[in-house]
C-alpha cells in the first residue's frame, strides 16, 4: 500500500513538473526544444518543424529559422494553432525577387496590434528561401 501510495505522488509531482515546463514554453520564455532541422532538409520539413516551434512557444527556433527579411513567431503575435498545410508553390526570382517556396495554411493567432494582427483565425502564407544553412523563412502574411 505505502509503494503505491509513493508511486502516486511521484507519479503526480511529475505532472506538476510536466505543467510548469509547458507553461515556460507557452509564454515563449522556453528554452529551445526543437533542433534545427539539417540544411539538407525539404521546405516542407522546416515549415512544420518552424510552425511547431511557433506554437509551442520555442522561440529560438522560430529565430534561427527566420531570416533578416521578416520577423519571427515569438512574442507578439503568438501563434496559438495553424491547418491546412497545403503543398509547396514555387516563386522564381524573376517573380520574387529570391526563390521561394511558398506555403497557404490556416493559422490562429493572438493580436499583435504593432503588425496591424487581430486575434483569431485567417489564411496565411509563409515563403522559405533556401540558404547555406537550409531553408529560413523569408517572407509571410495574409493571402
């Protein structure tokens, strides 16, 4: 009785452990929990790990993954969900001035008065340009 007694309140002092570590990343003072995906790796596969990192608060992911052309999913808005993920476009530099490849999503998103964002729901783009380092967000907003 006593071990299961002591397993309980093991078991329960970790999900106090558990909750506060979440609550660190959903404020967006978290340390990174995410690794930088390998330059080798597909737009495709940073979006999701960069829209990951964006939720749950990792900033210094969203910031190692965001080149200087625009600004990362940190502070202020906060993203709060994104679906949809649609299938990459394809923007040649004749068209974007870098190469780009685009993805349409849905995201939900607090407000972020300074960047003119309201909370709630809206469709929005997120272009990657390939770099040394791999792909980094280049460009974004609403489509």
């Amino acid at each position: 009785m006593r071990s299961a007694m002591a397993l309980a309140a093991s078991l329960a002092g970790l999900a106090l452990i558990a909750g506060g570590l979440t609550g660190c990343l959903e404020s967006g003072t978290g340390s990174s929990s995410g690794s930088v995906p390998p330059a080798s790796a597909s737009s495709e596969q940073v979006a999701k790990a960069y829209l990951d990192a964006a939720k749950s608060g990792d900033c210094a992911l969203t910031k190692q993954l965001t080149g200087t052309s625009t600004w990362a999913w940190c502070d202020e808005p906060r993203l709060t969900g994104y679906k949809d993920l649609g299938t990459v476009t394809t923007l040649p530099a004749s068209q974007a001035g870098v190469n780009l490849d685009c993805y349409h999503l849905t995201i939900t998103a607090t407000a972020a008065p300074k960047r003119g964002i309201t909370a709630g729901t809206r469709p929005w783009t997120l272009c990657f340009e390939h770099t040394d380092q791999g792909y980094r967000l280049y460009e974004q907003g609403m489509r």
